[in-house]
C-alpha cells in the first residue's frame, strides 16, 4: 500500500478513557475507520500469539548477611568492654533473630528477585576466612563489636560489600564509632579499604538497605547483558565513535550484531507467511481497539509494523537477549520494511523488555541500567537547549506503559523527519514525576537529575515530546551538559543510579541533590 497520507491531520489531546492491552474484544470491528486518516478508537482486545516467546529470567541478587561479634570479658583495672550492648551469647541470638526479621521484611518489599541466604555468626579469622569464600554478591556486614580483622577479610573488592550498624535502631554498634576512623581510613584522613566506600555504610535505615539492593540487582542485570543490535552498533556523533566498545569493555555487554540482509530475509519470510500476516493484522486492529488511541496515518504502515515487530521479537528470543536497537532506523529499514521502526521499539518496551533506537551505546547502557532499577519502560530521547528552567525532549519511540501497568493516550503518526511510516505520540502524564539522565561519551562522568512533566506539546519535531520542569540549575545544567541522546523513567530514581554509577567508577552529578543542598 502506498503512503498516502502527508503531513498529519489535526490531532490533539483527547479524553477517552486508557483500557488495558490485554482487555477483553467487545462488540465489532471498527471496519471503515481505520484507514488513512485520524481514527479514535474505544475498547480493548486481546492478543493470541502463533507460538509463546520465551522469557529471558532476571538474575536474582545473592545476599549473604554475617553478623560479626566479640564476647567482651571482664579484666581487672583496664579498659575491658568496648562499645555496644552485646555480653552474652544471648544477645547474640537475639539480635541474629532481629537481623533475620528486617530481611525477611526486606525481602517481601522488594519488586525484583533477591535471595537472603542465612545469617552467619562469625566471632573468630577461622570464620571469617570461611566467609570470604562466599559466592554471593553481596557481602552485608552487620558490624557489631567484631574484630577488624574479621571485617577486612569479609569485605572482597571482588563482589559489593555493604557495612550495616545500629544508632537509634539498637542496641548501639562499635562501629557506628569507628566505621570511619578505623574501617575506612585505616587511623589516616585517606580511604583505604579496598571494595568498600562511605556509599556503603547503612545506618539505622532498612530503606537505605532495600535502595541499595535495587540497585545492585540492577547493576547485575545490567552489566554482561546480551543485546542485538540490527546494523551493527554504534554510537553518537564524534565522540561516540568508540562507545561500543566501552560497552563491552566497562559493562561487559555481549552486542550481537544482526546485518541488514538477513534482516531483509526475516522480513520476507514473515510476509509469505499468511498466518502470522493475519495474526500481526489482527493484532493492529485490535491496538487500535484500545482506548485513547488516534490513528492518524496509513492503516498499512501500522500493520506492517506489528509484522516487524515479530521479526525482532524473533531475533531477540534466538539469541536469549531481553534488549535491542537498530542502526540506521531513519533509512535502511524503511525501503526493506515498507514502515519504520518507530511502533515496533515502542511494542517490545511496552512488552517489558528493552528496545532502542539509532544504535547509540553511548546512552544504551543507561537506559539498560535505569530499567532494572525502576522495572519500567525507558524512553531514549532527544534533548534540546535548557532554558528558564524547561527542557524538551523529543523522540517517535515512545513507550506507553511508563508506570509498568497503565497505556498512556497516543496518536499514531508518521515518523517526523521522513513523513513515513506510523510513530507513536505519546502523551505523558502532565505532572508526572521523572528521572533524567544524560551520559557521557566516555562513560566518565554522567549528568542527571529530577524532573516534572509540565506539556505535551505539538511542535514540528519528533513525535513523542515532552516539555520537562527540571529540578535543579537550569543554567549549570546548559553548562555541563554531555554527549547527546538522554534516558528517560517514571520516577525518582537518582539515588540508585548514583550508587551503582560509583561501582563502576563514573561520576553522578545529580542536579536536583546539589539544589536541595544549597536550598
């Protein structure tokens, strides 16, 4: 079918009620409405797939608690009892039993998988040289009164070690004393204890702890992750010339490359196969049968995007991949597709897995990172310039589950730049809160901040497009800004991007921290 339809018809803002993907079909098809030109469609459908696609399993992060103790005995005229309120093997078990409750607790709370292996006891360098052997990623010291040298050996620059003492939470810890002074800086002003840094020290703070665990499964899932990469990989501009290969190097991602002529033969093989055209045709259909949905261009492009977005579903499941991205989106695909890219990324992350586009690993990885932190729908944007405390930013790729649960309104258009193909219009929820990220080309230093959704607007720029209320200088943010594509979420999530950031030695400047510090 051939595009007919230039330019896009006057669609805005609208108030039909968002119906789930997955809601039952009622009554008839839309028949004549969808063709070219702006439908508005109302109640939901359901989807039946020709085979069940396979679910790449989230790895589960590993905690081995050790609490570490001395029994104080009593000697005469000296110095004999160190702080903390542990005398007795009683006390002991009755704070390992404490210590079991709250991660029991902790381990309810949390909304990605975590294993809590049993407390162990460690009072002696037998012990602790027996737990240094753990294959756990998290060692979680809870650094009672035990010797340093039991501590020193626990902690492994080899896994994430995170040192945990009580103040009001009791009974008091030595080491809310001497964590600093002794554990960290060895009795000098400078850090010395290898794998371990002030980010690591938890206070009190059970919250403190479950943030951390986030994003250390976040980082876990993330780092050594397979990606296919349709075209090769790439990366942005000048300086983004060797992000690929920083990927690999830093976070260890296995890109798997997927050249465009056996794309092209997917492509045709999918279209001889008649039951799978039905089923990507019906499947259009009954998108369009979902609430707050507009469909303002060729009925054609549509359904054969949903017929491209089984060829890369098909690619992601053969090489066991959860994420995916395209080079040369704005071009190559569209001759070979007969559409564009656009609904197909927007389809796969609204899935729950990952898809981006341009093939720009120098913002890939953060966009990896912050949807193991969240468990959310990630949106790769194009930033503009900051000004009075505003920011657009732009792109036709849009994912519409950004909670995780609800489909946000969207009208379906024509990617921008080529007036081709369908691109979602994604309407964000206006006063939403976000999480901002953009890195840098040498993954150095990443900027960030919190942000507001303040307009939906409808410029003469990519499809999906937001004006964002930042929270932080407006004027630093125009100063320091890095690299070029930027990574969007529902949410705040700065401080678990902060942390694991840190793991790997990147700098997080986090915009809205530095404002509240100064307000």
């Amino acid at each position: 079918m051939k595009h007919t339809h230039s330019g896009c018809c006057n669609c805005g803002n609208h108030g039909v009620p968002r119906r789930s993907f997955l809601a039952a079909v009622g009554g008839a098809a839309v028949g004549g409405a969808l063709i070219s030109g702006c439908a508005t469609t109302g109640a939901g459908g359901h989807r039946t797939a020709l085979h069940a696609r396979p679910t790449v399993q989230k790895k589960e992060l590993v905690i081995q608690p050790v609490f570490s103790y001395s029994i104080p005995r009593k000697r005469n005229q000296t110095s004999w009892r160190p702080w903390g309120d542990f005398h007795s093997e009683q006390d002991v078990e009755k704070e390992v039993a404490k210590i079991t409750g709250e991660l029991a607790e902790l381990a309810g709370r949390a909304e990605f998988p975590i294993k809590v292996m049993p407390v162990e006891k460690v009072d002696n360098m037998e012990k602790a040289s027996a737990m240094a052997k753990t294959s756990a990623d998290l060692m979680l010291v809870y650094a009672a009164i035990g010797g340093q040298n039991e501590i020193e050996t626990m902690i492994s620059p080899e896994r994430h070690n995170i040192v945990f003492v009580r103040h009001r939470s009791g009974p008091v810890y030595l080491y809310y004393e001497t964590a600093s002074c002794r554990l960290l800086r060895k009795m000098v002003d400078e850090f010395g204890e290898p794998g371990l840094m002030p980010a690591d020290m938890v206070v009190d703070s059970q919250d403190d702890l479950l943030w951390r665990f986030r994003a250390l499964y976040a980082l876990k899932n993330t780092v050594g992750s397979k990606i296919v990469a349709i075209g090769d990989a790439s990366g942005w501009g000048a300086g983004g010339q060797k992000a690929p290969q920083i990927s690999r190097d830093l976070w260890k991602l296995d890109i798997i490359p997927v050249p465009y002529p056996e794309v092209e033969k997917r492509i045709k093989a999918a279209r001889a196969n008649s039951a799978l055209v039905q089923k990507t045709e019906k499947d259009a259909h009954e998108y369009l049968l979902q609430g707050g949905v507009k469909l303002c261009t060729d009925i054609g492009f549509l359904t054969r995007a949903f017929l491209l977005t089984e060829v890369f579903r098909d690619l992601m499941d053969e090489a066991g991949a959860q994420a995916m991205t395209i080079n040369n989106c704005m071009s190559t695909i569209m001759p070979i597709s007969e559409t564009t890219a656009c609904m197909p990324l927007s389809l796969i992350n609204d899935s729950g897995a990952m898809a981006f586009c341009e093939s720009d690993f120098v913002v890939i990885p953060s966009g990896i990172l912050l949807h193991h932190i969240c468990g959310l729908p990630v949106f790769l944007n194009d930033p503009t310039y900051p000004h009075h405390g505003v920011i657009t930013v732009a792109h036709c790729t849009a994912p519409r589950r950004m909670d995780g649960k609800n489909l946000e309104p969207v009208n379906i258009l024509t990617h921008y730049e080529s007036d081709y193909g369908a691109a979602p219009k994604v309407e964000f929820k206006i006063g939403q809160t976000i999480t901002m990220i953009d890195p840098d080309f040498n993954a150095k230093k990443w900027v960030g901040f919190r942000g507001k959704v303040q307009a939906n607007p409808f410029m003469a720029i990519c499809r999906s497009q937001s004006d964002i209320e930042i929270e932080g200088d407006c004027d630093k943010l125009a100063e320091i800004m890095v690299g070029f594509h930027w990574m969007l979420a529902y949410g705040d999530h700065r401080k678990e991007v902060g942390y694991a950031l840190r793991k790997l030695g990147i700098e997080w400047i986090d915009l809205t921290e530095e404002q509240l510090k100064k307000a």
